[in-house]
C-alpha cells in the first residue's frame, strides 16, 4: 500500500516562491529566474532535497494533490535538479500520464501519429528507466506490442493510473541518485558524500501534433572558443532533446545554404529566442543553452543550463561578461579553475576524437602531441635533425636524456612519479609527458613497446602522448591548438591585480627564461646549473674534470667551463633584465654525468683517451648505494670547492657585464640539500672571497644574496641558525616530501596509485602538498627561520608551487613568493589571484 503524507511537500515554482539552490537544486532555481524573466515557461513543481530522500526511503508525498496542480489530466515530465549540473543525476520521463484511454483522446485531438509518439516514448522510458527492463525487448514502433512487451516481462498490465505512474517515476529517480554507480561518478565531480538530488515535475508542451510543432535547443556562443555564434538545431514533430542526439530530419536554426532553418521556417519564433537568450546573459550573467519546444506554433522555454564547453571558452565567456559590465572583474577571475588553464597552454587531443588507447600512466606533464617511436636519446637527436617529430619513450630517464628530450616533442616512461626526472624536466621544456606507464612493455633490445591489449609498436611507428589525461593513443589524433589569447592575458591580468603572493618561475635555460618572461613570471625562482652541462661538448669538460686527479686538475678543467658558465648567466640576466634570478649551486652526485651503458662507457673512454677498465674502475668508485641521500649539493660544494668557487665566478662576472647596460644585477645564490649552519658557513666564506676577488679584478662594485634551499627535514626543524648566514630560504618540496616519507619520488609511481585508491594517502604527496606532514615542517621552518632574521625571504620551488592547495597554503603561513616550471606559472598566477579574492569577499561578507 502507498503511505501518504497529509501535507504535500512539494512548492509551485513561481516568481516569489521560496525556491533555493540548496534545498531544490540549480534547475529548479533556473526555472524560477525564467519565470521571473517572464518566459514563457510551463507550470512546474519543485521537490526538495528532502522530499526525494523521502520518497526514496519510501514517505511520498500527495501524489493526487501534486497532480492536480496541473488541471484536469496533465501530461507531465520529471527532471532532476542538483545542486551542481555537473553533478549529473537520472535522465528526464516525458509525457507521464499517457494511458491507453488518453491515447485514444489524443488520437482525436492531435492525430493518430502524434498520439503514438508521445505514447511510444512514454511505455520505452518507463520500461527501461523505471521498470528496469531490456532496452531490446521495446524495440519497436506498435504501441500494441510495446503494451504486450511490457506484460510479458512484468506479469502484469501497463499501469494505466497516472497517479501510479508518477509514484514509481518519482522513486525510481530518488532511489537511482542513491545508487552505488551515481554515488561515486557525482563524487569524482567533485559532489560531497551527502549532495542532495532535487525533482522538478513540469506540464508538457508536446512538441507534436497539428500545426508547426516540434522542439530544439539553442545557444548563443561556440562552446569550444566562446565566441558569440548561434548554434543548435529543430526537429519537427519531437521532443525534448531528440533534436541534437542524431535524429534525422533536424535543421538548422539560423538561414544555411545548406537547407531550411527555424529562421526560415518560424521567424517570429527565432526572433524571440535570440530575445530570451540575450536576457538570459544579461540578467542570469552567464551563457545558457535552451531548451524550447513548440506546440502549434507556440512557443515554450522548458529549460535553460548553463553552457557546457571548453576550458578556452569558459575564459573567453568570462572575460566577455566582465568586459560587458555583467560581472565583476573579480568574479570572472573565480569563474575560471586552475587546474584548467593547462588546456590553453598546450596542444589537447580534440575531445571529440575516438581514443584508441595504447598505454595508461601518470599525466606528468600536461598537453599532447603525435610523432614517431625513438627508444634512446641518439634516437631522438637524429630524429630532429631529420625534421621528424619524435617522441621519446624510456623505461625512465637520466640525466644522459636531456639532449633526447630537448630533441623529442613527447616523453612516455614506464617507471617514474610526479617528481621524477621525465616529470620535471618536461614539464620545463612544456613537452606532454607520461610517466608510470606500468600498462605497456618496453623491449629496447628488440626496439618494441608492448601495448595493454597486446599490440606491438615498433620504433617509428606513430603515436599520440596525451600527457593531460596520462595516455598514449594509437596513431595521429586531431589536435586542438593552445588558446594564449586576448582574453586569457586580460584574466590573468585581472588575477594579478588581486594576488598578494609573488609568482616566480624554475627556469635553467634561456629557453624556459623566454618562456617564464612571457608568461609573466616575476622572476626565476630557481635555476639548476646542473642542467647547463649536459650540452654534448660541455658534458665532455665535466667528465674530465670528474676524471681530474687532484685539486690543481680540476681547477684547470673548470677554467674551461667557466666561459661557458658565465655565458649562461649573462643570458638569463638579458632576458630576466630587472628581475630577481635565483641560482642554485651544482646539486646531483657525480656519477649522473658519467655513461651507464656499455657504449655510453666506450664512447668517454674515447673521449678521454683513456683505457675502457679505467673508466670503468672510476665510475664504480663515484657510485653510490643511495646517490639521493649521499655526496651531492652543498656536500658537493664543500668535498670538491673549486666546482662551487668556478660557479660563484661565473654569476659575479656575468652580474658586473650584465650590469653594464642598465639596471644592476643582484644575483640571488643558493646552496642546495643544506642540514647544518656550518655548511652554509663554510660555502658563505667561499663565495664571499670570489665576489670580493671580481670586484677587485673588474674594479666594479656589486651586490647578491646567499641563501639556502631547504629540503632535509633537519633544515627546517634547525632554520633559525640557518636563517642567520641566509637572506633566503626555499622550500624544495620535491626532495623534503621524498625525506619526510622514505619516498623515493622516482619509483613511488609504481604503488602510489593503489594507495591513493585504498585511503592511505589522500593524493600523491609528490603532486599534491602533504599539508599535515611536510607542511608542519614548512610552517616549523618558516617560524624558525624568521626567528633567526626577520627580515628573511621565504619561498617554495618545488613542483608543488604550481598547486592552487598548496599555494593557499604558503599564502597562510605568509610565504613571499612561490616557484613553478614556465607552464604553470599561469596557473600559479590565476590560483594566487582567486585565493586573495576569495578571502577578501569572506571579510567584507562574514557568514
């Protein structure tokens, strides 16, 4: 037996009842601002949050009382209503209230044909929808064998009772909302655990019959750039959205050569839409597609959403309404997310394209381009110099693949996280990237990749990196390219406008610094040196002075790499003309200069003159247990000087020519993988001896600051002495998350994702900052450090500094600047923007 409830809980949306987002979900609003606008919408009922979670435990409301808010024997249909239209929730019924009685009115009234149709859809969406019956089993167009279909596989008659209908259409909507399925796609959106679904029951406008009749959808801007196009297609004689989902027969809106248009066909009708669609922008300020249906040549607005489209157009939108005076500059700053921005910036598989998936992995580095399978570095430069796109795929990469990289327009690895070295550099180079690839097999023997289904792929055959989603596709996919227009200069203009953070870039080449100064970046927040001598004929002077026998040798040698050096620097100080540009000392252990391979090993012994045992014999000597944690950075500087004494020179000689011309230069220098006061004390000294020597030698006077990366957990716990000898700390987060966890950032891809998927981690620590962990850390070294020297300045330059979380977060703590690669400075600079917004709009409006 049905239970009832005395007193309907359901409300008439009208322009002044009290209908809320939050308690009836954004169609339902929407609804109600249409009327307000004095659309021509039909009579519609809301249902809260409430009393859907009602009716699924099995409380309705009064069916007969809700029907009767429609007259004498309505036909109706229920949507859902969600707080967010992201969100989802079940498809719309249409036309219950067909029984057979009211076919056989309607046959009268509207014609056979017409009566069929709304009957026809109706039995085909109950069975599957509310009945849950094979689709298969309604395949057909009599509504007779639809009826016996339909009694076949119930046992029972197609109800004819439309309070009955609407009772099991109303339940099985509130129930499938609860579903395990529903639950968890809504959450990956971003729904919380508790989301509420909302029904909106509306009168039909039939859109079939005598007369022109029929319905479409419309809307005012191209969703894929957002630039203002009218787009949409009519279908004579249909329904709801039948005319955009492939139907046949369907035109277009606007006069095409093509053939006829609803212009054509009903101006008047066309008129008023554009009339409603500029309302909609103006007074609901945001770009809607409509749903419309027309019954004998009368028009109804059924419903209005706000526009899907692309991350380029959503910005472009934004912007225009701002421009317009319809929004703020400041709410069209938080209309646009972050984490979207990367579409912009790089080359995207077009959406639209059919994916054939080869491989799955961790999207390092965002964008997607296609070219041809190269297994090694050498691959990869020959490649290029063939003019051939490549992409490099590696079972993971090294400081020997740098050259490869610079050469390839993609890199695939099977191994490797967030942090690894792929990730990092690529995301400098803006290459797509995918590393963790675990799906795929890698023979470099036989110069094969074994895709997941079993396909194989030989060097030279053509793939697409897709390093936005973390896949790589079989063959050329149509690519959209990136959108660094107009519009998204102005957003981000606007977003800076707000900020209260500074926004620098890691850049190593003059190459990225191009790229940070065009995106604006204030700065280069850390430059590895490490990555200038990786250049064939520099790489070859390291090795030697690696191979030097005593401290005399190596200095002779590093007299050699000293003009290479200064070159550098005095490039990067060009570009970066007027902005601070951090430098940090060589970092990694030795040994990532030296060959691995045997031929890599014949090669420098060649080089070098050298027996192949001997270099053998040495770069077993340089080799390390666990290379992380042993004989690199500041422990570099301090067991072989004279590589951090040829360093310091470079940068104080390219600052006094560099200075020459304009501004002054104030290098900034940095002292990478610090534990201890002491060791700052001791490259302090050292460098302060080369300034005073160059000052001497070029009789110019300059300044510079020295500070410290901080990246080991004792750095930051003993920050306060360290702040002492330092004008800076940076936070390198990459190597302080690998230390605070035992994480090896290189290989923590193999198990991180079962991690995440079983709780253990929320996010990957390496791509997310581990705000209770590492960051009770940056907050102890911040306070410490300030402890130490008021005055000191605090950054992070990890990967994480690209993070809208995680630099809300160093917004807190009070940090001055944050440093990401080139490409995510525009995230950075947008998140930074919409953070002090958001704060600012919650002081001047405290709940």
């Amino acid at each position: 037996m049905q239970q009832h409830i005395d007193i309907a809980k359901f409300t008439e949306i009208t322009p002044t009842a009290p209908i809320a987002v939050n308690a009836h979900g954004g169609r339902a609003k929407c609804l109600q601002r249409l009327i307000r606008l004095g659309m021509p919408v039909p009579d519609t009922v809301a249902l809260s949050f409430a009393t859907v979670r009602d009716i699924a435990s099995g409380q309705l409301p009064d069916i007969n009382a809700l029907i009767g808010q429609f007259g004498e024997n309505p036909l109706l249909s229920v949507r859902p209503s969600s707080q967010d239209p992201d969100w989802g929730g079940p498809g719309a019924i249409l036309n219950i209230g067909m029984t057979d009685e009211r076919h056989a009115a309607l046959s009268k009234t509207l014609g056979a044909p017409a009566a069929d149709a709304l009957y026809r859809r109706f039995i085909q969406s109950y069975a599957v929808e509310v009945a849950h019956l094979d689709p298969d089993s309604f395949d057909t167009e009599d509504i007779g064998e639809l009826l016996d279909a339909y009694e076949y596989e119930m046992d029972e008659p197609f109800p004819q009772e439309p309070e009955r209908q609407l009772t099991d259409v109303l339940r099985s909507m509130a129930r499938a909302w609860d579903g395990t399925s529903a639950r968890l796609l809504r959450q990956a959106k971003g729904a919380p655990a508790d989301a509420g679904l909302g029904l909106v029951v509306q009168e039909m406008a039939l859109g079939v019959g005598p007369g022109e009749s029929g319905s479409g959808v419309i809307q005012f801007v191209d969703a894929a750039t957002g630039q203002p196009q009218i787009t949409g297609r009519y279908l004579s004689q249909s329904q709801g959205r039948d005319a955009v989902t492939g139907e046949s027969g369907a035109i277009y809106l606007t006069r095409d050569p093509r053939g006829p248009s609803l212009e054509d066909l009903c101006p008047d009708i066309f008129a008023a839409l554009i009339e409603h669609g500029k309302m909609c922008r103006s007074r609901l300020r945001e770009e809607m597609q409509v749903e419309f249906t027309i019954q004998a040549g009368a028009l109804s607005i059924l419903d209005a959403v706000r526009l899907p489209r692309l991350a380029r157009a959503n910005v472009a939108i934004a912007v225009a309404l701002a421009e317009d005076g319809i929004i703020s500059q400041d709410e069209a700053v938080l209309r646009v997310e972050p984490r979207a921005l990367p579409e912009l910036l790089h080359q995207q598989v077009d959406p639209r394209h059919r994916r054939d998936v080869v491989a799955n992995g961790i999207a390092a580095s965002p964008g997607a381009a296609t070219g041809r399978i190269v297994f090694s570095s050498r691959a990869a430069q020959q490649s290029a110099a063939r003019e051939e796109p490549c992409i490099l795929v590696r079972r993971e990469t090294s400081p020997e693949d740098i050259r490869g990289m610079h050469a390839a327009i993609g890199v695939l690895t099977e191994r490797g996280g967030m942090t690894s070295h792929a990730a990092v550099i690529a995301r400098g180079l803006g290459l797509p990237c995918v590393v963790g690839a675990s799906t795929m097999r890698l023979n470099r023997r036989d110069k094969t990749l074994t895709a997941m289904d079993g396909r194989i792929f030989r060097e030279g055959d053509i793939i697409t990196l897709d390093g936005t989603r973390g896949e790589a596709l079989s063959g050329e996919a149509p690519l959209l390219e990136p959108a660094i227009d107009g519009a998204f200069q102005t957003l981000l203009g606007w977003a800076d406008a707000a900020r209260d953070i500074g926004v620098r870039a890691n850049a190593d080449t003059p190459a990225e610094a191009r790229t940070a100064r065009a995106f604006a970046a204030e700065g280069i927040g850390l430059c590895r040196t490490e990555h200038m001598f990786f250049d064939e004929q520099r790489l070859t002077v390291m090795r030697e002075m690696i191979f030097a026998d005593s401290a005399g040798e190596r200095a002779a040698v590093l007299e050699r790499l000293l003009p290479m050096q200064r070159a550098d620097f005095i490039a990067l100080f060009e570009i970066m003309r007027g902005q601070p540009v951090c430098i940090r000392l060589l970092d990694p252990p030795l040994h990532e200069f030296l060959p691995s391979g045997r031929e890599g090993i014949r090669d420098l012994a060649a080089a070098l003159n050298l027996p192949i045992h001997d270099v053998t014999r040495r770069i077993e000597a340089l080799s390390e247990f666990n290379p992380m944690l042993g004989m690199r950075g500041v422990r570099l500087g301090i067991a072989i000087p004279e590589i951090y004494d040829m360093q310091a020179r470079a940068i104080f000689e390219a600052t006094v020519e560099s200075s020459q011309d304009g501004a002054p230069v104030v290098p900034e220098i940095m002292i990478p993988l610090v534990s201890a006061k002491r060791e700052v004390e001791l490259v302090k000294a050292r460098v302060d001896a080369v300034a005073a020597a160059v000052r001497v030698e070029t009789g110019t006077d300059f300044t510079y600051s020295l500070g410290v990366m901080v990246e080991t957990p004792r750095a930051a716990l003993r920050a306060d002495e360290i702040a002492q000898n330092a004008a800076f700390l940076s936070f390198g987060t990459n190597d302080l998350t690998q230390m605070a966890y035992g994480l090896s950032r290189d290989d923590a891809g193999r198990f991180m994702g079962s991690y995440v998927q079983q709780g253990v981690f929320a996010e990957d620590p390496f791509h997310r900052l581990d705000i209770d962990g590492v960051g009770e850390l940056l907050t102890i070294g911040a306070e410490r450090g300030r402890h130490g020297r008021p005055d000191i300045v605090l950054s992070i330059c990890g990967e994480h500094a690209g993070d809208p979380d995680s630099i809300a977060f160093c917004r807190a703590v009070g940090f001055t600047y944050v440093s990401c690669s080139p490409f995510r400075v525009p995230v950075a600079r947008l998140a930074a923007g919409r953070l002090a917004i958001e704060d600012r709009n919650a002081r001047n409006n405290p709940a």
